[in-house]
C-alpha cells in the first residue's frame, strides 16, 4: 500500500483489472456492473469505467463523489510509442512497467492544414490550470525505482495510433512514451475533486502500423499482478 489513505483503482477492462487484484491477494472482481465501487481492501477500492475517456470520466467522477480517497491510480496496459532514447538509456521493452509523469490529452483539439492545435492553444486548455496535460502526484513517480518501472509522459487518445505515422505523430507532438485511452480523464476527474493523481501501465504492444505491432499481452498482465503486489505490500 502507498500509505494508509484511501486507493482508488481505475481500471478500464476485467482483463486488466483480473490480474491486479490477483497481486493484491483479492478474489476475481466483478466485471463492468454499471461503474459500481468494488472494494478489495479495507482502503483500497476497485471501478471498472470500461474503455476510453468518457467511461473513464464518468466512473471516476461518480467513484469520488462517494468516498474521501487519498490517491486516485488509473491502471491498465499501454501501447509503447516510437521513442528515441539516449545511448545510456535502455529502451522500455514490451511487459514493462511504467510510472506517469504527466498525462495528456494527445488528440483534443484541432487538425489545420499547418499542423495540429490542441484546445490549449486554442484557449479551451484541457486543464484548468492550462495546457493539456496534468503533472502527477510526485509521491508515485518517486515510487518507480523501487518498482523497477521507468518514466515518462503517458498520451490518453480517442483514436490509437495503428499506423506509423500517426505513432510518430504523437511522439513527436506530445513528447509522451505511451499511449493508454483512460488516463488524463481520470486526472481532469481528479483534479477538480482536489485529489493526487498517478497513471501506471503495463506495455502490452508497439504502436504504428498495425499488420507489424509486437504484442506480449501475457507478459503485460504478468506485470499488473506483479503491481497488485507491490501496491500490497
């Protein structure tokens, strides 16, 4: 456990959801039941919101307007973007855990024939402190070491990225490592309900053209039990 405040779990599927509670010593959650809180231990609580920002939004909103949590941790698997990395630096590999440092809205916004304009630059920021992406709670960042994840910005998109360009896309634009379709819903959530955010993910897959993706799913879902334990302990 991260400390003895009430965890709220955020996880989009039971594919997903399934082996974390296996890490965390708890029976097989139910599957979507209409954004019902499960709870799994005395102070940590379990949604499934299904797929995508809206559910997310939503299932979290409802989550938090019930209990006083202390942290709110949206979880689940990621698509691992093109990125490029320092010689000193080992590349994330597919079953990897990683640790959001921010999350971003990757895809609000505007495609113009001189570039994408995210609602930020169009004066609609997607936080309300400004910009698109939320800054997360340095309590779980500083927790990747121990976790042997790495860190990075995680992109949260309507549309996944099944093409090479679209991958590249993103990289470039939004500097983010990852791409998941829940996250920064469930930041904006938070935020506005004043409670500290995180985002982890499993690389389940590469992103790019879709014919090519690499996809080690088992080894993703191996990797959200072995965080089930970790938040256990």
């Amino acid at each position: 456990m991260i400390d003895e405040k009430p965890l709220l779990l955020v996880v989009a599927t039971p594919l997903e959801a399934s082996p974390l509670c296996r890490g965390l010593g708890c029976s097989d959650p139910a599957g979507d039941t209409g954004w019902r809180v499960q709870s799994l231990t005395q102070n940590t609580d379990l949604i499934i919101c299904g797929v995508g920002k809206a559910n997310a939004a939503a299932a979290a909103a409802l989550a938090l307007s019930k209990r006083i949590y202390g942290r709110v941790l949206s979880i689940g698997i990621a698509g691992l973007l093109p990125i490029q990395t320092s010689h000193e630096t080992d590349s994330p590999l597919l079953g990897d855990l990683v640790v959001a440092t921010e999350s971003v809205f990757a895809d609000e916004g505007i495609d113009t024939p001189d570039g994408f304009q995210d609602l930020g630059r169009m004066g609609f920021p997607c936080n309300p402190a400004g910009g698109c992406g939320f800054g997360c709670d340095p309590a779980i960042v500083s927790l990747a070491p121990a976790w042997g994840a790495c860190t990075g910005k995680i992109a949260t998109v309507s549309t996944c990225s099944g093409t090479d360009a679209r991958a590249a896309h993103i990289a470039q634009r939004t500097g983010c490592m990852a791409e998941g379709m829940e996250g920064a819903a469930v930041a904006l959530v938070a935020t506005r309900f004043g409670v500290p955010f995180g985002e982890v993910r499993a690389f389940s897959n590469t992103t790019g053209d879709r014919p090519r993706q690499i996809w080690q799913m088992p080894r993703a879902l191996a990797t959200l039990t072995r965080l089930g334990g970790l938040l256990r302990a």
